[in-house]
DNA sequence: TACTTTTGCTTAATCGTTTAAGCAAATATA
DNA sequence: TATATTTGCTTAAACGATTAAGCAAAAGTA
C-alpha cells in the first residue's frame, strides 16, 4: 500500500538510531553490536528493505556493473562465453549487461555509449566484423575503465585480450587432413584484414608447406563465412578441373552451406571430399553428415575474460597493456571427415 | 591525465555560473539563454563531459534502464524477441539489460533481485519451464514497477501478455496435415502444467475431433522437448503396433530429434511419416528434408512487448490487469510435410 | 512614471547511501 | 585510582545531478 519504497532512514526511525548505524549494520560493521545487527536485519526483512543500488553506487563511485558487447548473442559461442563471464562476475559481486551490435559498427558504438552512460566498471568486448575504427574503444580506455577483449580483438588496442590460437588451430586442421590420405586441400576463409582470419589462413598455408604440398591459389577464398557464402564458394570449387579432396571452411555457417551443396550434387562426405569447419556449433553434429569443427572453448574464453576483468580492478595502479591470452583450439572429428 | 570525470561543476565553474545553470542549460531549459546554453556546451564538449546516470536516475527516481529476462538467449525466437525490444525502447531513451535464467527457476529469482537492485523501470519476462512459483514475480508487482510478460506467461499474475495463439496454430498443423491425407497425428508436446503447451494440446485435441478423426492416447506424448525427448520419443511411436502417419511436435529441437530417429531408421519424411515442428529455428530450413514448423512472429512481439512497457509507464495510473495480446502464427510449410 | 511581467540566473534542498570524524560510555591497563 | 583503549553509536558531509523557490534586472504595460 505504501507508494514509497522503504530506505534506510526507515528502518533507522522503526529503531531510534541513525540511518549511518543502519548502513554499517547491513554491512556487518565491526562497531556495530551483534544485537543492533540483528534488529536491524529483521526490520530490514520486516519492512522488505531493498536497497538502493544507484545511491551506493553514487556514492562508492562504483556500479559494480559490467557491461558487455557481442557481434549476436543467438550464437553458442557467445551465448556460452557470456555464460561463463556471468558465473564468475556474479561470485564477486558483479552483474552484467550484455548488448549486441549485431556485427553493425554503428549499432556498437551506440552500446558503447549507453554501457559509459550506464557507468559501468569496465567493459568487455567481442567487436562487430565492421569494426575498423577503434575510436570508441580508445574513449572506453580514456574513461578509465579496464576493458578487456575476446575472439575479435586488435593489437593497436594496448589492452587484455582472450582468445584461442588461430593459427594453430589451422595447423592441426591441415595436418588431420593429410592423415586421412587429402592432397589438395582448400580454404574457404574470411576477409585478411579481419586479424582471426588472417591468422586462419597463414596457419593454412603454413601448415600446407610444411608438409610439402603445393600452394594453389585457386584453393584459396575469402568470403564473409555466411552459409550463402558457402554455397557459392562450394559450388565455384566443385566446377574447377581440379577438384579439391578437402575443404577447411573457417565457419560452421559456410561449412554448412558448403554441405548443403556437395549432398546436393551428389558428393560423397567424406569418401570423395572431407570437410571440416569452425566454432563447433551446435548444429554441426545435428546434420548428416555431422560436420567435424574446431571448438573454441567458449567456457574458458568466458571464464579468463571476466577473471581479467577482476583482475584489473582489484589492481588499478597497473597500466593496460597488450596482454594476450591465448588458448589452444580443439579439433572435433565427425562423420565429415571420418 | 586528471584522474576525475568532469561534472557540471566543473563546467560552471569554468563559465562561473551555478550547477543548476548548467544542468538547465544542457536540458535546453528556456528560462536559459540561447548564449549561456551554446557556451555550456561547448565547455561540455571541451571538458569530455559525460553525464552521470547514476546522480541523475537517483535524484529523479528513475533508471531508464528496462530489465529483461529470457530462458536463453541463443535461442533464434528469444535474441530476435530482445533484439525488437531494444529497437523500441532505444526510440524511447531506454537502455535494456539482459540476464538469461538457462530454465532455471533459481537463476530467474537471482536475475529478478538483480534487476530490482539495478533499479530498473520496468521488467519484461518470458518465464522458465521450472517455473511455477510465481511469488519472485509478485515481487516485481509489489515494487511498482511495469511487468509484462511474453511467450511464458501466467494469467495469475494478472499482468501484461504478449503471445502467440497456441491453441489456433494446433488447429493449422493438423488441418494442414489432413489435408495432405494424413490420418493418424502424433503429438510430442510439453508438459499440460506450462500454459503454452496446454494450448497447443488443446488445440491439436479439438482439431482431431473436429475433423472426425478418433483421438489415440498412445499418440500424445507429453515430454521436455529437448532434442533427446524427440529422439526417444519418436524411437517409441515407431515400435507402436499402428504408427502414426504424422507427427507434431511442440518445439523443433524435439523435432529435429525425431527426424534424426527417422533418418537413421529409415523412415521416409514425408512420404511415410510427415513431420511438423514449432519455433521456425533456423535450422529447420537447414536439415534435411527440412522441417515445416510454426513462425511464432518473434519481431512483432518484441515490439508489441516493448510497446506495451512504455505504455505502462506513461499512464502510471492505470493499475496492472490481466491483458493478453495474443497474435496468429503462421506455419511455415517445408520438404518434411509437403 | 509606476506598476506588472518576463528573463536569466542563484540558492539550497533533495534523492538514498556511505564514511570520515567525533564523542560518550564501557572496559582494560598500569 | 587514574589513564588508555575499545565499543557502539551519532553527526555531518559527501557522491552528481535535478528542481522548487527566490530574486534582481530587463522589458512590457497602463
């Protein structure tokens, strides 16, 4: 019935003592008597105190709000990541805020300002495939809150970064290839100047010379990894005189696009050509053929970001600076590659 | 270099006029002068001026922040639900927050605490399948604050609800399936206690009866609707004596189940068995044959959800009642029913 | 000219909480 | 017994913005 919500001046007045012993009973002061506390606790409960978290916010200088901005959040990858970020932020006090640029650069630099308008105590970041203007992440650093990136990140930034080996992960793609008998392998990859998949495609060239098999430019692609983008470059390599025996496509989407072509068409997966993705999503073992993948270990990219997280604030005298954390990737084999 | 964030005072001090010019000035108060709101801003502009939210939401009592629960966010429906929502609200100067309870009737409670503590304006909620302890939400209610609910609801709240009309798409699948000669329809549905899915039984219920056909006990399968339900499920109709010529199911995870028992059994779809999902995930136009399923119209609900909030808080007067904006669904027809 | 109104600001209180500083009473120490 | 320390609170000033109330100067009106 009553319109106004109860403070703690409230609970001071049902007590006769001052709204400063209330807070501090709250807190478990030590100065505060044990049987002070426990009447303040119960009228607190009494009168369903809630406390205001803006006012001790205000007041603190401190949100304990963590924001956090993602390309999609319908993605398991992210989903899982920001899972994670949640569990351990949440043991230390934090909540979180998750936005998603849905891969517009326009519609990050928004979330951005709202997550700095919001005043958050840091900010973590996965950045949109548009992104090339890194102004607003040098505007979160100028504010003074730790920010800390996964999976799409960049260098120039100077700050934490979390994310697998890309290069590697290549590396043991190719190699488990050549294991299973394939001699002309193809890349279907994303644009060089996005950072993951450039790494992506050295370490499949590299890998490819390594094990002394020809380059052949033609095996080669960039593509912006949608499953249209799959199709298309599926269909484009099936007509060349010479056909790859094997395919590393640097996203499940495309890969799935690229399966949807090779049944079509009647191509054998695995027999006549192999196929491997990236991401380990979820539908890759829901298809026929169940599409082998790299998995990203989206639970340790999570859990590491947000403990960097944690671990900037409770240093901040430490300066941000380049510091890479990078996990190994692990290769799932399916029916696709069997 | 100067660790402090700059604040009105620091503006008026520059300009040697009060903070509450300043404020006026930046809210475009016309008791201020056109000279003295330009130099204003400019200084705001100089200084990096970044209003704190956290002071201004306190003074007046609101957050501008509307909070958000889901089951999950990877799912398609959901992130494409919140996606609207933010669309909406953003036009309205709202910023959401978004937690996900993963269907756990214990993380739901702690994400509501959260955003009660947030001071949010206003929740908007799609109830877990654990829950059926509403009291968390009664909660919400007696805060004051607007709750409206969508896709998961619950007429006892007596609040706001945004959904589809379960009931009528169960009517359009069967007759759907009538219609290309079917007889015998499965259903693998969720459990009568959630309301949605009592609706869709209902429904597919009094369309057999409608039709003439007889109802089959063995045909109504109540379940979770994971993806393993379908697989044991459908693995269960095929072993009854008189198997069904078509199957509904609930939700296309659990649908995506039964085909893959169907696929390895060598079960053709739909020639023997036609199949009929609920969601239009994705991946539903993705599998093989590809899963006819019902388009629940997440984007108009998201709006419709969002609108409805700023409704509530724009005739506060209006005191909470039960009101159900229920939308038609539309069925999506694909290879596996066609 | 004498008044009312409007303009353009200032002053000061307020939102709910935290916290440094202070103070009396109780307890410990010499 | 006299002095030092601890206990358990209170007082009052913040945090940064908003806003009701007020007031002098400028402009308008009779």
């Amino acid at each position: 019935m009553n319109k106004k919500r109860t403070t703690i001046k409230d609970i001071a007045n049902a007590l006769n003592i001052s709204p400063a012993a209330v807070s501090k009973a709250l807190h478990d002061d030590s100065r505060i008597s044990i049987k002070t506390k426990a009447a303040v606790k119960r009228v607190a409960k009494e009168l369903n105190y809630q406390p205001n978290h803006l006012a001790s916010a205000l007041r603190r200088g401190k949100s304990n709000l963590v924001g956090v901005v993602v390309p999609r959040t319908n993605s398991n990858f992210f989903s899982s990541v920001v899972e994670q970020m949640e569990a351990v932020l949440d043991k230390a006090g934090y909540n979180i805020i998750i936005t998603q640029s849905n891969e517009s650069f326009k519609k990050e630099c928004k979330n951005i300002d709202t997550l700095l308008y919001t005043q958050v105590d840091g900010i973590i970041a996965s950045m949109a495939n548009e992104t090339v203007d890194l102004s607003y992440y040098e505007k979160i650093k100028s504010n003074g809150i730790p920010l800390i990136l996964f999976d799409r990140g960049e260098n120039d930034l100077n700050v934490d970064y979390v994310g697998i080996n890309d290069y590697d992960s290549s590396h043991v793609i190719v190699e488990h290839l050549i294991s299973k008998g394939c001699k002309r392998i193809a890349h279907i990859g994303g644009y060089r100047r996005t950072r993951i998949f450039n790494n992506r495609i050295k370490g499949y060239i590299d890998a490819i010379t390594k094990n002394n098999l020809p380059i052949d430019d033609s095996l080669i692609i960039e593509s912006s990894l949608t499953l249209e983008d799959g199709r298309r470059e599926m269909t484009h390599l099936l007509q060349l005189e010479n056909r790859p025996d094997a395919v590393y496509v640097a996203s499940d989407y495309a890969a799935l696009g690229a399966l949807q072509v090779l049944n079509e068409q009647g191509v054998k997966v695995p027999e006549d050509i192999r196929l491997i993705g990236f991401g380990n999503e979820p539908f890759t073992s829901l298809v026929t053929p169940s599409i082998s993948s790299i998995e990203q270990h989206s639970k340790d990219i999570g859990r590491i970001a947000a403990e960097t997280f944690l671990k900037r604030v409770s240093e901040p005298k430490l300066k941000q600076t380049l510091n890479k954390i990078i996990l190994d990737a692990e290769l799932i084999i399916r029916d696709s590659s069997q």
